[in-house]
C-alpha cells in the first residue's frame, strides 16, 4: 500500500508490518492498540518501527488509519 504521510510518499505491504514487528517486544498499551502475531502493540510504535520516523511526526488517527487499510485488527482500550 502506497501513502502520504508529512508530505513524504511511503510503501508499506501487512506482510512487512509482520515480519518486522516480529523482532519487536510490545510496549504497554495505553488506549489505542493493533493485533500483529496475536500481540497488541500501541499503534505509534508500530509506525515509528516499520518507517524508522519519530512517533511525534504523526498521530494515533493517522497510524490507525494506516494499519486498518492494511487490513490489522484495532482496538481500543478505555
């Protein structure tokens, strides 16, 4: 899938959101949260994993809408 994000033109496929996040221990979730390898990962520091950009360079909306297009499960926690 093909996005803009900051005006920067970024590819990203679900298959190398997987196999990425593999290596990577989730933090814990504070409210909004994505399901990669049945762990549920904050969706900030899966962005910030996959596209190597500070997580204060986009929002949670922008993540999530990202990672739904990708077809990932969300969720969010109260």
């Amino acid at each position: 899938m093909e996005f803009v994000l900051r005006g920067r033109v970024y590819r990203l496929t679900k298959e190398e959101v997987e196999v990425k996040m593999r290596e990577v221990e989730p933090e814990p979730v504070r409210k909004h949260y994505v399901v990669i390898n049945g762990r549920k990962y904050p969706v900030k520091q899966v962005i910030e994993a996959c596209l190597g950009i500070p997580r204060l360079d986009f929002t949670t909306q922008q993540a999530r809408r990202i990672l739904s297009r990708l077809g990932f499960e969300l969720g969010f926690r109260a």
